[in-house]
C-alpha cells in the first residue's frame, strides 16, 4: 500500500527536534521503543483506511507518552465534593507535622530499629507502643500496615484452625471487596456465624461454643446501618461472657476515632478506648479514617494476646513502613497535646462552623460573578464524613452552585474544565448544577479554586 510507505521511519523520527529534550533526558533506548509503538499504530489505522500521519504528528505522539508515562503519580487534587475522607482521593490528608515528619523519615537514616541507648538493635513497634497505651488504656500495641492485615493477623495468630463465632449480622462487606467470612478463611479460621441478620443476644453466642472455639469476633458496621427492629450484643457483654469461658474477643472497630464523633452533630462512632475499658482483647482500628493519620492497621489489647501476633509470621510480612510510622507518630501526638480538632486536616473540617464555610463560598461566588451567562449562587446543603465511616451521616454547610445552562456548558463540561485545572479541581453535580463544597477545601486553595472556575466557566 502506498500510505504505508509515506509513514516516517524509526530513524527521521528520531531526527526531529521536537524529541531532543526527551532523547537528552531518558534512555534513548527506551524513546525507540516508543516511536516503534506509535508507527505500529499507524501501520494499523493505515491499514484501516486512514491517512498516513506526518513526522511531526508521530514525534508529538511520542512526546505525549513520554510526559503520560513519567509524570509524577498520584498527582495532588483539591476536593471540592464535601466528602471528608473520600476514599478516591486518598482518604484522610495529613497535617502539616505528620508530613514533615515522614520528609524527615525519608531523608536520611534514622533509628527505625536500633536502640541509641544501648546501641543494640531495637523495634520499630517501641516508637508507638507507649503513645497508643497511653491514648487507649491499652496494656499493649502493634502496628501494621493496614486494617485489613490486622484483622488477618490477629485471627491467623489466634484462631487458626479453630472456630471464630461472629454475629450474621456482622459477616459483613466492607470497601474493595473486604468480606469478614473471606477474612477468616484466609486465616485458616472457621466461620460460624450465630444469631440472625438483624438481632444477635449473648446466648446465642454461648450456645454455639465448641471445644474448637478460637474466638469471638465483633465486626462495627463502618459503611452501613440497620436500623428498626436490631439487637446487638454490646463489647462488655462479649468480654464477660470469654472471660467467663475463656475465650478472647476481637472487636473490628473501622474507622478508629478517638474523640467522640457526637460532640460534632454526628452519631457516635465506637471509639478504640470505649472496647479497651469494656474488657475486649484486642481491638482493631484503621489509621487513614477518623484517626486522621496515614495508612496503618492499629491493634491494641492485652500484652500476652498482643505479643502472639507479634510473634506471629505474618508480623513482619505486615508490618508498616518507616513513612507511615513517622507519620503516624506524629498524628498521635496530636491527640496527646489536644490539639487534634485545630492540627488535623479532617477533624478540622468536620469543626470548621457553617458560618466561615457560608463566608468562603461568598468569596467563590463573588468571583465568579462577572462570567457572562453564568449563576453563581450559595446554598444550603450537606457534607459526608465518608471514607467507610459514620454512615448515612452528614454535616450541614454551604456550596457554591454553579449555573452554567445560560452559557452552553452542560454540568459535565465544567466538571471535565475543572479537573483539567492545575491542580485538578474535583466537584459534584445535584440537579443539573455544579456544586463546590468549602469544607473539604483549605483555605489557602481559594485562589486556585477560582482560577479552576474561570478556566472552566470561560
């Protein structure tokens, strides 16, 4: 075919200017390998019918995929959905102290797992182990890399082998697939569910135990309710009733909030310290929730349960990195000087008053008022704490609303115009407007944000 023979070679490609800079700063070894791909494309729609594509269109392709493939990822967003710890975006943001910390981490060495003391090798677990005791009344405590592995290693250590008795109503599904029955299997546990979906008492419990019973597990409900006609056993009741037979409880709390959500206008969310007094063995809770900190899985409990999973295999396979457990550290020690509602990025969100909230959106809307054919306005709506935590509750605030109708943008073209913004600008639609919550937004962001809108609205 003639066209096919019009397509540049390997070698002219290589030759144009447009790929010097790219050429000078990575192998050229691997720019070949991304020119071969872009002609083989070619070839392909050649062969389909299309025009053959200029030099200059082939070494533009190749640059793109060569930006595409090396930009830094993930790359920073501003959340202007209202949703607190959304779980897209990367959950909870860390407070200023807890990313420097984690800079300081990974700058130089560090004493991750050596005693300056006694100049002898240490663990990287003693760095937090008297922080969370003291934050939970916990005798001892172990840190992993997230929820879902301390969950899998408190049940391999535990109850391998051996029957694990959970409420049916708790064998529940949380986010990405995680399945408390899939949980158990892979921990060689045995499942035996009691009780019925919506109501589980303490006999029902007893009535299942075996000379085979490993353990009693309670499993919070983080992303949903059942609400009407529900009975649950409360963690008190269970620890009485194992440590009357013998048996450890371990209690799934989720999102691992260790202030009380209720002072906020919101449902109490079970606190780590509130299982910790009820008696409960070992407790779980995840670090990138309402704990406001990096990713981790958080256990605590009494010392000889926990030093079964420390000595546990899958301790090391799970154990958290110097990153996050700086960061960490840092996030507790917020809490520890109560200043977690002004330091923490969500918890200042969920304190911040409606009235600061309705000034911002003012400002946005000011902004953007002299845009032609576009509304801006502020209304009333609701934030969602999110990210697998306190469903179904909200917090009151204002948003921007964004009317783009009289100017031919559809509320999908602003979004796309947003998210094209440097940094990208994420929103949400509720009747055919564009809504933009200040809440989930810092301060200092305000600019960006408007000048996000006028790329959009323009």
């Amino acid at each position: 075919m003639t066209q096919l023979r019009d397509i540049p070679s390997v070698d002219k490609v290589l030759a144009s200017r447009l790929l010097e800079d790219e050429i000078r700063s990575f192998s050229r070894e691997w720019i070949v390998t991304l020119v071969r791909q872009q002609l083989e494309k070619a070839r392909a729609q050649v062969r389909l019918g299309a025009e053959a594509p200029s030099l200059e269109l082939v070494a533009e392709e190749t640059r793109r995929s060569v930006h595409e493939l090396t930009r830094p990822a993930p790359l920073p967003v501003i959340n202007a959905t209202g949703v607190v710890i959304h779980t897209n975006l990367g959950r909870a943001p860390l407070s200023r102290a807890a990313t420097e910390a984690a800079v300081l981490a990974a700058q130089g060495y560090s004493n991750l797992e050596f005693d300056v003391q006694s100049g002898r090798r240490g663990s990287r677990q003693a760095h937090l182990q008297g922080l969370l005791q003291d934050l939970t009344g916990a005798e001892a405590a172990l840190v992993v890399n997230n929820n879902a592995s301390a969950v899998l290693l408190g049940l391999s250590a535990l109850a391998e082998g051996r029957e694990v008795i959970v409420s049916r109503g708790e064998a529940v599904e949380i986010g990405g697939g995680f399945r408390v029955p899939d949980v158990l299997a892979q921990s060689g546990a045995l499942l035996v569910d009691v009780g019925t979906t919506n109501r589980t008492y303490v006999r029902d419990y007893e009535s299942a135990v075996t000379d085979n019973t490993g353990a009693f597990l309670k499993a919070h409900a983080s992303n949903f309710r059942v609400e009407g006609f529900t009975a649950a056993v409360e963690p008190g009741d269970l620890s009485a009733l194992g440590d009357r037979l013998g048996i450890p409880v371990l209690h799934d709390v989720g999102s691992g909030s260790l202030l009380d959500t209720a002072n906020y206008g919101l449902a109490h969310e079970p606190t780590p310290q509130e299982s910790v007094a009820a008696g409960v063995g070992l407790t779980f809770f995840s670090g990138d929730k309402l704990l406001g900190g990096p990713q981790a899985g958080i256990v605590v409990g009494t010392r000889e349960l926990v030093r079964k999973l420390e000595s546990h295999p899958l301790a090391r396979a799970f154990r958290i990195d110097k990153l996050s457990l700086a960061s960490l550290i840092a996030t507790l020690l917020h809490y520890r000087r109560g200043e977690a509602e002004r330091e923490i990025p969500i918890w200042r969100m969920i304190s911040t008053p409606v009235q600061l909230i309705e000034e911002r959106a003012v400002s946005w809307a000011q902004g953007v008022s002299g845009i032609t054919g576009i509304g801006a306005t502020v209304e009333t709506s609701r934030s969602a704490i999110g990210g697998g935590s306190l469903p179904g509750e909200t917090l009151p605030t204002r948003v921007l609303s964004v009317d783009s109708s009289r100017a031919g943008r559809s509320p999908e073209m602003v979004l796309k115009g947003l998210r094209e913004a440097n940094p990208p600008v994420i929103a949400r639609i509720e009747d055919d407007r564009v809504l933009l919550d200040p809440r989930t937004v810092a301060p200092e962001a305000d600019r960006q944000i408007l000048a996000a809108l006028h790329g959009a609205l323009k």
